[in-house]
C-alpha cells in the first residue's frame, strides 16, 4: 500500500485566513511495505522493487534508458520469456519512438521494432484511426491540419473546495471496481486556532512527459500517446504491478476483480468505456489500471467527467501546445507548479497556488 503525506507550506499571517499561498507543495511517498503490492503476483518482487526505483533514476535523468536495459534485460528475458523479447524497450528519455536506440536493442533479448509495431491501432486517436480505416486524401488533410493536441489539466487549489464530486463522477463514468479511484482528494491543514485553514488537493493521474511507469514496463503494456496521455494496453498488460511500484504518485492502481454488489449492468455484464472501446470487467481484471483524463470523453468532444461535474470551476482541460489556449495561459501563471518536480516527470498537471 502507497500512503502518501502532503506537506504543504503556508505563507499565510496570523491576521488572515483562507486559501494559503505555497512556495512549494512536496509530496513524500512512504511505502509501508512494497512487497505488499507485489505479494500475489507470480512475478519476482525483488525484481519489480528494483526496477521500479531505477525508473524513476531515468525519469530524473540520473540513467539513461539504454544503460536501463541492459542493467535489467537478461532478468527481464527469464522472468517474463516471450512477453518480453517480442516488444521494444521503451525509453521515456527518447522524445520521438519512446524506445531505446536500435543498436543497444540489437544487443539484447528484446525486439527492436518500433512502438507502433506494437501500440497498433491502440496508439491513434479515434479521428486517426478512422482516417486509417477511411483512407480518404480529405480526412487525411483535415487530421493533418487540426493536429494533435497536448491534453493537460489545470488545477485551482484556491477554488477547490474539497467536495469530492470529482472522485464520485470519475467512478460512476468509469466504473472503477471496489477499492479503486482515479481521482482522490488530499487534504492538509494549516495554521493555529483561531487563524486555521484547510487545503485540498486532487490528484488523478497527471499524464508524465517522463513517466517511469512506461520505462519499467517489461512488455511495453503502457505508453505515452502523441496527445499526452499516458495509456494502458489491456490486451498487452500482464498484471506484474511493477508499474505501481515506479509511479511516485501513487496514481495506478490494480483490479481485482472485484464487483459491486449492486453494480448495474448491461446484458448481465458491467460495461466499461475506457480508452474509447467497450470492455467488460472481465477484460479489466488482473490488469494495472489509471485515470486516462477520460479518454473516450475527449475523443467526442467532451471534457472529463472530473472537469464537468466540479463544482467550484476549480479543473480545466485543453491543449498545452496552444499558446492561447486557457490551460497553457495558466500553466505559465506565477502561481503554477507541478507536483513533485524533482522527480523530473514533468507532468501535464498543473496546479494553481
């Protein structure tokens, strides 16, 4: 189990009280035990342990994704066989293919094929793989001239009044079984009676640019899309959980398998509309599983059910490549800062002191 502790440092003075100011808002993650989350799985917990902390190490810069591998791809070829040496080695240091150069690859037990190779038709967007299927010249100039957006979320702590309404619909919109939310609210308060404040702060998946959860994958099961997001392949995922352990903000979770009692269903079965394509819960059970800025909600011109249903107008979503897009003006605000930023993930989530 990940617990995380928010320490967040107030500026505020002994004659005011609301909203503090924060220089900095640091997240320190303890793991009580990270066996715990790796104590059902088949696979080699030490293993896991290891190569989640050395993610990290090539999210921060510290290794390169090369010197990564070839640290971990003789263990990786024993422990996972054939899931592993038929995928590329991903490298979230890599801004283009996400995978490690084709001469390190050569040298190894993976496959030096390109991501896409395997992402397939898991790796466009829904516009863009219409446009494959359609095949037109027109579609194709229209997707080319619209682009690809950069999805990112701005978040104003000063608005967010802790209500919750963003953890109850991304439950309801994605059917998250027991014991799994993609959104949570941390809460922290400041200060000494009687000037004494209280701050709130959500945390879905924040969608890294460097994310160590795709760099420690050993069947490439998770990559990073050209629009940002950071996705899961279900038909991929082996269910190994080392993702969990390389995530530093403890934003993956696992499923079970577990249902709700009273869980509504469609033909006998629970739907799930993730990533834009109709599941069960039996396609979602034994898989790593995260918030994916309700994927499928964008792709139909929606925003995440968190941004819609928050009361406070505290959560936006656009395009952090548009320079005059709302989120990109906010972003470059004084008062923005990102999560854990020593971690060098650089997240498209942003916060609002």
């Amino acid at each position: 189990m990940i617990v995380l502790i928010v320490d967040m440092q107030s500026n505020t003075n002994d004659e005011t009280v609301g909203p503090p100011l924060f220089t900095e808002l640091g997240i320190d993650e303890e793991i009580e035990d990270g066996r715990d989350i790796l104590s059902a799985v088949d696979y080699d917990t030490n293993l896991g342990i290891s190569m989640g902390q050395d993610a990290r190490k090539v999210s921060e810069g510290e290794l390169s994704s090369e010197r990564f591998w070839e640290k971990y791809d003789e263990k990786a070829r024993e422990e996972f066989g054939v899931d592993y040496e038929d995928t590329p080695n991903p490298a979230v240091d890599h801004t283009q293919d996400q995978t490690i150069d084709e001469e390190v690859a050569e040298n190894l037990n993976c496959d030096s094929c390109s991501l896409d190779s395997v992402a397939g038709h898991e790796n466009l967007t829904t516009n863009q793989a219409e446009t494959s299927e359609n095949n037109t010249q027109e579609d194709s100039e229209n997707t080319e001239e619209e682009g690809t957006p950069r999805w990112g979320m701005v978040i104003d702590l000063q608005k967010c009044v802790g209500c919750e309404s963003c953890t109850t619909a991304c439950k309801a919109e994605n059917r998250t079984p027991p014991g799994v939310s993609y959104n949570v609210v941390m809460e922290r308060e400041h200060g000494e009676f009687p000037n004494v404040t209280r701050t709130h702060v959500p945390r879905p998946c924040l969608q890294c640019e460097n994310p160590p959860c795709v760099q420690v994958c050993p069947v490439t099961a998770t990559y990073k899309l050209d629009n940002g997001i950071v996705t899961i392949d279900y038909d991929r995922c082996i269910g190994c959980r080392y993702c969990l352990i390389a995530c530093p903000y403890g934003a993956r979770y696992f499923d079970f398998g577990e249902d709700y009692e009273d869980e509504f269903t469609v033909d006998g079965e629970t739907k799930v509309a993730e990533y834009g394509k109709e599941r069960t819960r039996e396609d979602t059970s034994g898989h790593a599983m995260k918030c994916n800025y309700c994927y499928h909600r964008l792709e139909r011109g929606e925003e995440p059910a968190c941004v819609e249903t928050c009361i406070g107008d505290a959560r936006y979503i656009g395009d952090l490549d548009d320079p005059d897009s709302d989120v990109a003006e906010m972003a470059n605000e004084q008062r923005a800062f990102q999560l854990r930023e020593d971690q060098g993930t650089n997240p498209n989530m942003y916060y609002l002191q």
